[in-house]
C-alpha cells in the first residue's frame, strides 16, 4: 500500500436549499388554477473561504434562496416548470455576484379539477395518481458567455402490458433457471429525462408529446426484449421532436411469475400472476443524436456525490 503524501485541498462544491414545497394558484378569474411544486436550489463559484476558514461573506444564505423561491413564484409567475426554472437560475447567476453558476431541480405534482353536478368545479382538485414531471435547469457564466442547460422528463411511470412481450434466446450458463417465454406480462416504473437544445419550447405541448409518443411505443411494439423496447421509446422521442438532444431511461422490470395452480387442478393460462417487486432487473440506456451538442453541465446533478 502506498501512503498518500499530496496536499488535502477543497473540490468540488455547492451549496442551496432543497425540497421547498411552493403552491401557487391563480386567482384573476373566477376559475382558479393550481400548480404544486418542489423547488431545489444548488449555487456554484468559489466559495472556498466559507469551507477553509468559516467566512461567509460571499454565502447568500439557503434561506434567501427559498424566499427568492416563493416570491418568483408570484413575480414571474409558474405557468410552466421549465420557465420558472429558468427565471431562478438567471436571476441567482445575474444578480448574486459571487455566483458564477445556479443548478435548479424541480419537481411538480399534478392535480385534477373535480366534477360536480356533471360540470368542472371552479376551486376543487383530487392530486392525480400518475407519474411526477420532473425538469432541470442549468445556468453558468455571464454576459455572452452565459451558458444554460434544460433537462426536462418524469419519473415514476407505472405502465404495464398483458401481452406483447417476450423474452427467449438468452446466454445461459450453469445457473441459469430462467425459462424463456414467448408471452410475458411487461411492467415498469419508467423514468425519463430528456436534454433540449434550446430554450424556446412549448414546454408542456412537448412534454406531453413525448409522454404520448414513448407510450404508443411501449403499447404497440411486439418486444423481444425491455432494451428494445426503452430504445423504440427514445428514438420516437427524437424523431418527434428534433430540438431533444439525447433521452435517458431507467426502468426497473416489475416481475409478474405466473401462478402455480396446477396443485389446486386449476388451469392458469395466463390470467393469475405474483407480482414481486424485489430482486428487480434494472435496465437504463441513453438513446442520443450523433449531432447532438456536447452535454455540458446539463447532467451535472444537484448533489457533487457520485
């Protein structure tokens, strides 16, 4: 073993506040509209001092971020994840002079208007069941240099087929048990994330195009494998949309084992399953532009660990 004898110096760092819980409703009809967000800030330049020696003199605090959170929401408003998103980010890298770059990470949760006496209540929602729309923002450097990144997508997807699906030809070895299958329940939790090479986006017409256009993809395709399938899914996205650079995917396979009923002489042809949510396979693949720009920051998450 050889002992390490360099000098002990300060990376990678950032600082913000995470998880504020903004609601904002719209009030100037007699209609009201909600949007239900949480808000995480991350600010970025050399804050080296407060590290090294406690002196916070270029620290804006994480408490003026949050304030700064919930007041934007009523000042430039929250019609859309990605543009308050950006407003944040512009705002903390323009206007806080030792930040040099601003990571905001959203998430929203969505509501629906309930029916009453056949006819949209003007002020009651029910919090819908589906999947979270998630989106990021980016934004480094100043002046003509400034540089900003948007990621946009959900998590969370619960989406399952009956039929459809396969599963057959695989290597095998000595311990392999699996027995292949021509016909197979399909489930996931899908999560998605997708980069945009401007900021000039109809940011919800495109989000629920791409949602649209990956579960058309997943519903139809006679899948020989969740790797194909997730690949069908992003380059659906792509070629609908050619302003998205690359799409990355994550979807944990939630079995569904055919029950035995045979003990009981009860026929199962694929109609009772077990559905077993641990161990899980793990499928994630980017499907990307050979184009496309360079990444940059966009990835760059929220936390500087992994």
């Amino acid at each position: 073993m050889t002992d390490l004898t360099g000098n002990i110096v300060l990376g990678a760092n950032q600082y913000g506040k995470a998880e504020n819980r903004v609601v904002r409703i719209y009030r100037d009809t007699a209609r009201h509209e909600i949007r239900d967000i949480s808000v995480s800030s991350a600010l970025r330049g050399d804050f080296s001092a407060a590290h090294l020696v406690g002196d916070q003199g270029a620290v804006l605090p994480t408490d003026t971020q949050k304030q700064t959170a919930y007041s934007y929401a009523k000042e430039k408003g929250l019609l859309h994840l990605e543009s308050y998103g950006l407003d944040l980010a512009r705002h903390f890298v323009d206007d806080v002079e030792p930040v040099t770059g601003a990571r905001i990470e959203l998430e929203e949760y969505a509501w629906e208007r309930v029916t009453v006496d056949g006819r949209p209540h003007d002020h009651t929602w029910v919090r819908k069941g589906q999947e979270t729309r998630v989106a990021s923002v980016t934004v480094a450097g100043s002046g003509a240099e400034q540089k900003t990144w948007v990621t946009a997508g959900f998590k969370d997807l619960v989406i399952l087929k009956s039929t459809g699906s396969e599963f057959a030809g695989f290597l095998e070895d000595s311990y392999t048990v699996l027995a292949p299958t021509h016909d197979r329940v399909m489930a996931t939790s899908l999560e998605a994330r997708w980069r945009y090479t401007t900021t000039d986006v109809a940011w919800d017409e495109v989000y629920a195009g791409v949602k649209a256009v990956m579960i058309e993809q997943f519903a139809t395709l006679q899948s020989l494998a969740l790797q194909q399938t997730l690949f069908a899914m992003g380059r659906a996205a792509l070629e609908a949309f050619p302003f998205i650079a690359e799409l990355r995917m994550s979807a944990p396979n939630k079995h569904h084992f055919l029950y035995d009923l045979d003990r009981f002489g009860v026929e199962n042809n694929g109609e009772v399953f077990h559905a077993d949510d641990r161990p899980y396979g793990l499928i994630q693949a980017t499907v990307e532009r050979d184009d496309a720009p360079d990444a940059g920051s966009a990835w760059r998450g929220y936390s500087v660990v992994g």
